[in-house]
C-alpha cells in the first residue's frame, strides 16, 4: 500500500512527510499542533485531519 493511500499516519510517516525530525514530531503531537489519535499504545495521525491542518496554516498565514 502506497502511504498517500493510507488513511492515517504513524509518526514516523508523518514526520517523513511533513520534512520534520521524529523528536519534532512528537513535540507537536504533545503540545496539541499536530492532529492525532491513541490507539492502544500507538499514535497515529489521521491523513484528512492533518491536511486540514496543514491547509488552514497556509491560508491564515495569506490572508
């Protein structure tokens, strides 16, 4: 499966994706930036809540 086609990301994944280290990553995920959910002792990152998230970074920042 190809990780565009995955619904949500683990962290790894997302920092690959986003261009940040792991540690950065994790920062986000605790200080409430990035979009998550706990899956038992995993954390995974819905791919719609963090384009959502990435989408209205860039518009606040154009208007």
């Amino acid at each position: 499966m190809n990780i565009e086609d995955k619904l949500t990301w683990t962290v790894k994944e997302t920092s690959q994706l986003i261009g940040l280290s792991r540690n950065s990553t994790y920062r986000g995920i605790l200080t409430g930036e990035i979009p998550h959910v706990k899956v038992g002792k995993r954390i995974l990152i819905p791919r719609v809540a963090l384009e959502r998230m990435l989408s209205e970074v860039g518009r606040s920042k154009a208007d």
